[in-house]
C-alpha cells in the first residue's frame, strides 16, 4: 500500500475493517450487495494522467488537494470492490480530445469481457464520426456510457451529437453524464445545455453524475420533469463535498421523493475519502431503509437487468 493509501488507513478503518463495514452496511439493509454505477477504469497510461491531474491539482479540480485513496493496480483495485461487495459496476472514461472515443470503447469492452461484474461500458465525444462508434460499441454489448462535458469541453447539445444521443434513446441504454459545474465549470456545463438535449431526446435515459452538483435544485427540476433522467450520488453529502459544494437541506425532501431515480455512485478509485464514507453519509440523510435499499441497489438492478 502506497504513502497516500497509509495515511488514510490511519485516520480510519484498515482495508479489511473497511471491506466488513461496506458488507455490514448492505447487509443489514436486506441487500445481496451493492451495485455502483460510476466507478473508473480505463487503460493505465490514461488512468495514471489522470491520477497526475489530481495530484497537480489542476482547475478542473477546482484547485483542491484531492488524494487518490484507492491508487492500485488494475488487478487490485477490481479485488477491492469484489472484497465490498460490489456486484455490478461501470469502468467509466472519457475522451478528452477527438480521436480516442473509438480506442478507449474498444479497450473498455476488452475490459468487461475479463472483469466479472463488470457492466460493459462505452464513451463518446463530438466530433463527426460518433454515430458510427456509438452503433459499433451498441452492437458489441454496451450497456452504460460515459459523457463528459466538463473534461471534453463540448456542448452536449451540440448537431453532431444528435445522431448519437437519438441511437442511445432508441436503444434505451443509460448514459452516467458528468455535466453539473462541480468541482470547477466548464464553459458548457450546467442545466440548460441539458435540458436542450432532453428537449429532442426525451426518452433518453441520463444518469445526472454527482446529483449535478453545484446545481443540485436545477437537476432534480429535469429529473422531475422528466421520467427517463435519473442521478447518481458520486461523492454528494461526503464531507469532502460538502464543504464547498453543500446539498441543500431544503432540496433532501425532493430528492426522497425521486428515490426510485437515484443511484449509488462512488467514483472509486478516484476519491479523497474511503468508499464506506459514501455510504454512511448516504445513510445519515435518515431518508430510510427502502430508499438506501433503492438507491444502493434495486434501482440498478432494474434499469440494468442485473
């Protein structure tokens, strides 16, 4: 265990004190484990610049020191989330330039095919060939995708997304999309590139990454406007989070009222804070056993059939 991962354990649970409070978190909850959907894996090289990124703390950032807590292998980092409990998750990545959605799709797939667990997961970015990558990664199995407005600098409603977002909406495969202004914006984030893409797209299954924090309230206005959107939780309510970026109290009884619509989501292995920190902040929301239930698995399971 590296430096970083060290100093962490210290201040908390060691690996295997961590892995049985993830486990008794699901199990007294009824559950037969946890399904994540927005967990990151990606080619090493990739992996590895984007680990750099954190640690130069780099504007997306927002500027934050953001140690990678989980800063292992491939290997181990798959056993980590199999330790958990961990039953289904995505290897979520993204492009940051034209030229790599169609390589990082095929590695991706590569990926599902020898990681038990693993939902097949797929990317895009705007550029002119994407409807013919898209239908490729579609017709080989993917069954999530990763977009990521704030990191690909692209306005999500931008023509030469359209044939892409159409062929997902037909196919009704859910898209995890990083497009809220946290942790710093971009020039296309927020609500309203979003709301334009539902507006021809209305069956289009988005999966709102972090809540769409900072602007939580605006998200949950798409998600209760419209029936296919959904959120997932990835590092909302942390204290990591909520110390620049607060959920809004008197936004919790919405997000209650949306509880078949929420998702767990972690960003593991990219957090500043162990995993079971997610889930017990999830849990001090005291919104209830059926909606951690929903929330940390059932909804999941049937959006993916799993």
């Amino acid at each position: 265990m590296d430096a970083m991962n060290d100093q962490h354990s210290a201040a908390g649970p060691t690996a295997p004190e961590e892995a049985a409070g993830v486990r008794r978190f699901w199990t007294r909850l009824g559950l037969p484990g946890l399904i994540d959907v927005h967990t990151h894996f990606m080619p090493e090289r990739v992996l590895r610049k984007v680990w750099d990124y954190f640690d130069a703390q780099g504007p997306l950032t927002g500027g934050r020191e953001w140690p990678i807590t989980y800063r292992r292998d491939e290997a181990e980092r798959a056993a980590v989330l199999e330790e958990f409990g961990v039953r289904a998750f995505t290897s979520m990545l993204y492009p940051h330039k034209p030229g790599m959605a169609r390589w990082l799709n095929e590695w991706a797939a590569g990926f599902a095919r020898r990681t038990p667990g693993c939902l097949h997961t797929a990317t895009l970015y705007c550029e002119p060939d994407v409807g013919s990558y898209v239908r490729e990664a579609v017709d080989a199995g993917a069954r999530v995708f990763k977009a990521h407005v704030q990191v690909g600098a692209y306005d999500p409603a931008d023509d030469l997304l359209q044939p892409a977002w159409g062929l997902l909406a037909e196919a009704g495969i859910p898209v995890v999309i990083h497009c809220g202004s946290g942790p710093a914006p971009g020039k296309h984030t927020g609500p309203e590139p979003i709301a334009r893409v539902l507006a021809r797209n209305p069956g289009l299954r988005l999966i709102v990454a972090h809540l769409g924090m900072p602007e939580y309230e605006d998200f949950l206005d798409l998600a209760e406007r419209h029936p296919q959107v959904r959120l997932d939780t990835t590092m909302a309510f942390t204290d990591f989070t909520e110390a620049f970026m607060p959920f809004p109290a008197q936004a919790l009884p919405r997000l209650a009222d949306l509880g078949d619509r929420v998702l767990l989501g972690s960003d593991f292995p990219n957090i500043p804070h162990l995993y079971l920190h997610q889930l017990d902040a999830l849990e001090r929301l005291g919104l209830g056993p059926d909606w951690l239930r929903a929330v940390c698995h059932d909804n999941a399971a049937a959006l993916f059939g799993v």
